[in-house]
C-alpha cells in the first residue's frame, strides 16, 4: 500500500462524518521503482456545493470558451482520503495521477456522458408515455448510474426559459450550479426515481440532464450539405 491506511476506528470516523457525501472507496495501481506496482486507495464523496473545484467544472461544462475544466480541483473537492498532504506527495511522483482519478470522479457523481442512454427497440415505461401524452416534446432518456438505472422523461425547454439560463449563466459570477440545477429540475417531466433525491446523490447527473435539454432545444444540431 503506497500510503498505510489509518486505524479501523479513524475509517469508521472518517465515513461516519461525511456518509452525507456517499464516501466510496477506489484502488489505484501504480508502477513504482524497478518495474514493480502498488496499490494506492483513495476514498472519494460527493462535493459541497460552494466548492471551487466542483463549480468550476459546472462552468466549464456550460461555459466551455471562457471557462477551463480542472481535474485536479474537481479531485481535490471530492477527495475524502488520502490527506492533502500525502496526495500531494502522491501527484508529485504520479503527475497525471488526478486526471485519471477525475474520471472515477464523474462516474461516481453520475456525469460521465455515456452514462445517458437513448434507448432504442423497446417501448418507453409508462411514465414517459403519460409525459408524452401531456407535453409531445418529451423525450425517453435511461441514466444507467453505478448503482442505479433510472428513466427520464426530458422535456425541451420554452423559449423564455432557455433565454434565461443562458443569459444568467453569461454573467460574471454567476452560480454556475444552482442555475444548471434549477434548469435540470425544470427540464425533468417525469422520472422513475425522485428528482431532487437523484440530483443530491449524482449530481453529475444533472449537468447531464441540462445538457440533454440543451440538445433539445437545438444546440449543436447535426446538418450535412443539401439542395434548395
């Protein structure tokens, strides 16, 4: 083990204050000296809101042109284990260490893009039909999430309300977050599990959502080259 696990007991501490952050622990092998390998365990959880590393990668997602992605902040915010300073002994022997980590980090809070599903050669749950019935812009969506599967009935946005959201999430300082939030919530008609429950446990999830809206609403359509 690169780094010697704490006690049983400061574990148990440890997943016991922040069982609030769905705390889930990852083995990582890395080649050390003379051509040998070792473990490292990382334990990670859900980010606070208010973190830097977790908004960013929020603003960055809507905001690609003006806003970088940082893996090793997103990491850092979501990093329960090890301590901060052995994890920085530990990028600085294993530099791109965090991007891969990263990766597990979007799994694990449910935004990883392959994780949203159109399904195809099957009838849609009756929840997206009765969705349907009500609002004909509804689409089918499955989020297949480590742990859960849930379907979606997504709904495209009206015009005021995707003006806004893009509008407030130009702005400088804008609450990144809370913004791709409410739109998600907004943009959800109908879901297998509750939305607000689904969005705290993954909320990866939401940007997925409010990406998937986003698409409906005509951002970054497909076209080819035709004949008038």
């Amino acid at each position: 083990m690169i780094i010697a696990l704490p006690s049983p007991e400061e574990r148990k501490a440890l997943l016991t204050q922040n069982a609030n952050r769905y705390p889930e622990a990852f083995d990582f092998t890395l080649p050390t000296d003379g051509g040998k390998s070792d473990t490292l365990k990382i334990v990670l959880g859900t980010p606070k809101q208010d973190s830097p590393g977790w908004s960013s990668a929020v603003a960055a997602t809507f905001k690609p042109k003006t806003v970088d992605a940082d893996p090793a902040a997103l990491v850092a915010d979501c990093m329960l284990w090890p301590e901060p300073g052995d994890w920085g002994s530990v990028t600085r022997r294993w530099p791109a260490l965090p991007q891969t980590v990263a990766t597990v980090v979007r799994r694990k809070l449910g935004g990883a893009l392959s994780m949203m599903e159109s399904p195809e050669g099957e009838g849609p749950p009756e929840l997206v039909k009765a969705a349907q019935e009500r609002n004909p812009r509804v689409v089918w969506r499955r989020l297949r999430l480590d742990g859960a599967l849930v379907e979606l009935a997504v709904q495209s946005p009206d015009e005021m309300v995707w003006r806004m959201f893009n509008s407030e999430m130009a702005k400088d300082g804008a609450d990144c977050w809370k913004l791709a939030l409410d739109f998600a919530t907004a943009s959800v008609a109908d879901a297998s599990v509750p939305v607000a429950s689904l969005f705290l446990r993954w909320p990866g999830a939401a940007l997925l959502v409010a990406l998937t809206s986003s698409q409906l609403a005509g951002l970054a359509a497909e076209y080819a080259k035709g004949e008038f």
